[in-house]
C-alpha cells in the first residue's frame, strides 16, 4: 500500500536530485524528437555543448549572457519570498531598458561615471515602479499580479515598438533601433578579447545585496513570513500590503538593472530583440535554484550554456524551437517534481484481513484479562 506523508522540512538532496533528474529527461526527450525529426541527436548535442562549456569563447559567451538571466532570475525570486508571481520580468526588463536609452540618448556629453550611474537609477527606479502599479489591482481589488504582471508585459512591447519604429528611430538605418550610444554610455569591458563587460561585477554585488536584504534584515524576515504563511503574518501584525510593495519593488528594479546592463552593456542602443527570451527563462532557472540567491548564479551560468549552444545549433540547422522545447521541458518536470520535496512516499505491505482480525482479538482478550485478574494481599501464597 503506498502511504504519502507530508515532510516536516524540505529535503535540500531531494531538490538536488529532482533538478538533475529533470534535466537528464528533458534530454532524453529531446533527443528522442531530433531522432524522429531526422537528425542524430548525439552528435549535434556533443558538438553544441562542447564548444559551449568546454572552450574559452563559449565559457566568456555563458558569462556574457549570465548577467541578465542571474538579474531576472533574481527578480522572480524576490517577488516570490513574499508569495508573489511576478510574470511582468520581461516587460520590466525592457523598461529599464528604455528608462536607461532615455538618459543616454538625452545626455550623451556627460562624463562616463555620471552618465552610467543615471541609467543604472533610471533603469531601475522605472522598471520597480512598473512593478509597482501591477501589484495594486491585488492589493485594493483582489485581482491575481499574475494577469496584471502578463498584460504589462504587451504594453510595455508595444510601447518599445513605439519607441524603435517612430520617436527614438534612427534615420541613419532601416532597422527598427535607435542611435547607437555615446562612448561614455557603454560600460568598460571587463575581460580583455571578450564582450563580458563590468556588470558581471555588478551582478555579484546585486546578489550579495539581496541576499543580505532577505535573510539578515528585519525587514526581508517580515517579508518571507509574508510569503510562507500570509495569514500567520496578518495574526503576528506585519503589513501585508507594505511587503507587496516593497518586494514587487524590488523585484521590478533588479529585472530593470538587467535591462540597462543589455543595453549598455552589448547592443548600445535600443531594439525590439534585445531580450532572449530572458523573462521566461528566469522562472526556469529560480525554480530550479529553489528560489535560492546563491544557487540562482550557477544556475543562470548553466542555462546561458544552453542558450549559448541553442545558437550554435541553429547554426547547424536545427530549429531555435527545440531549445524552447528543452527550457519548457525542464520547468515542467521541475514543477512536477516539487511533490517530491514536499511529501513523502513509502510502499507498506498490508496486512492480510484475517491476520490483523486474530490479532485485533488476542489483543483485546489480553487486556480484558489483565483487567479481571484480583490483586493478592501482600505475603499471600498463589
């Protein structure tokens, strides 16, 4: 008989295994479609990932692209320690980016230092505000973040077509993008002969901030008490509706940071592309990471891996869909797995009807007798 019991605490190996077990099936499935599709599955996956992780280029390209997918992972995490879906990250990925083309397009004569500390603020103080007003129909109407965070995210767009296409569109190309950026609106490259540019070390420092924020503060203790049990928060006397706040706050702020890295960082100047599919990608890697701000770094530089060699196996000929395929595998069985952290599952052998029937019955004459049986006085023979 299978018996499911609840876990008194969460098992850490058990959430290991689960995220490793869940990337060696989506694999497997993976490969299973290339073999139908036609390809050999094998060899495509050997090359992709070998020049990926195994190769000075293909290691500088996964930091490269570990800054924004670490930011937005980040991000989905703070908003979900205070119970929270934030599925607005990539809208508010490209508003950062906007609020930070904004301050370099207006004021490209500014000395470097000044100019990127602006957009660094304006990138995030906007995203974090967009997040901001998408918590407010939760708060005073009971309406779920995540249909109002998903609906941001079109605006937000469109709002960057706009942008492209019309008022910020460079008539020096064809391309929907604005001009490119002033040298002093670029951040320093960090590693010489590469494109991994400061921000890496501006990651580091994010994280170390947000975690220092949610576990050695007052304020992210209230915040997670919030997220693990809302109504034992409302009973201790936290303000639920200031926690929301801050959290999307903060969450929005650290997507925006991520925007403002892209755009400053690699394309220095604004498009409609600019983002590989980041915000969907960030669930994936905070789920796996288990929401984790330390585990969330080598997790982010794992999935840029796949990223990295999702290009290399377009180049090859096989469609982007199948790393979409890979990614959305990965947070499914992730997701599925989660039972397993949370209960736990034993086979017992039943006992045969008879059996316990003999043994209810010898039991209960057992304590009948014991019950009748008359005390002896003290020296009395049996």
């Amino acid at each position: 008989m299978l018996r499911i019991e609840k876990r008194q605490t969460s098992q850490t190996s058990t959430s290991i295994l689960v995220g490793i077990a869940a990337i060696i099936l989506a694999l497997a499935i993976s490969t299973l479609v290339l073999s139908i599709m036609g390809y050999k599955p094998i060899e495509i996956f050997a090359k992709a990932f070998g020049q990926t992780y195994l190769t000075i280029p293909g290691i500088l390209e996964n930091l490269l692209m570990l800054i924004p997918l670490s930011l937005c992972a980040l991000a989905v995490a703070v908003a979900a320690k205070a119970g929270l879906w934030n599925i607005g990250v990539e809208g508010q990925f490209f508003a950062g980016a906007a609020a930070a083309t904004g301050v370099a397009l207006a004021f490209p004569n500014l000395p470097a230092p000044i100019l990127l500390i602006l957009m660094f603020f304006a990138g995030a103080i906007v995203a974090g505000l967009l997040a901001y007003i998408s918590v407010l129909p939760r708060i005073y109407l009971g309406i779920s973040e995540i249909l109002t965070t998903i609906l941001m995210n079109s605006v937000v767009i469109y709002f960057i077509r706009y942008l492209v296409f019309d008022a910020w569109d460079d008539p020096a190309t064809v391309a929907p993008q604005t001009a490119p950026f002033a040298e002093a609106a670029r951040l320093p490259i960090l590693i010489a002969d590469s494109r991994v540019h400061i921000g890496f070390l501006v990651v580091i420092g994010v994280i170390i901030l947000v975690h220092y924020f949610v576990n050695r503060t007052v304020y992210g203790y209230e915040m997670r008490a919030v997220g693990e049990n809302i109504r034992g928060a409302k009973y201790a006397g936290i303000n639920i509706r200031k926690y929301f706040f801050i959290a999307m706050f903060l969450s929005g702020a650290v997507a925006g940071v991520a925007g403002m890295m892209e755009v400053s960082g690699v394309v220095h100047r604004l498009q409609p592309t600019i983002s590989a599919d980041y915000g969907f990608s960030a669930f994936v890697i905070a789920w796996v990471a288990r929401l984790g701000t330390g585990a969330i770094l080598i997790v982010s530089y794992l999935f840029a891996g796949l990223l990295v060699a999702g290009f290399t196996m377009q180049m090859m000929g096989i469609p982007s869909m199948v790393i979409s395929m890979l990614k959305g595998l990965i947070l499914l069985l992730v997701l599925a797995g989660e039972i397993l952290t949370v209960y736990k599952f034993t086979w017992t052998r039943e006992q045969p009807q008879k059996s316990r029937l003999a043994a209810d019955t010898s039991a209960a004459g057992s304590v009948l007798k014991d019950s009748c049986e008359i005390p002896q006085a003290a020296g009395e023979e049996r």
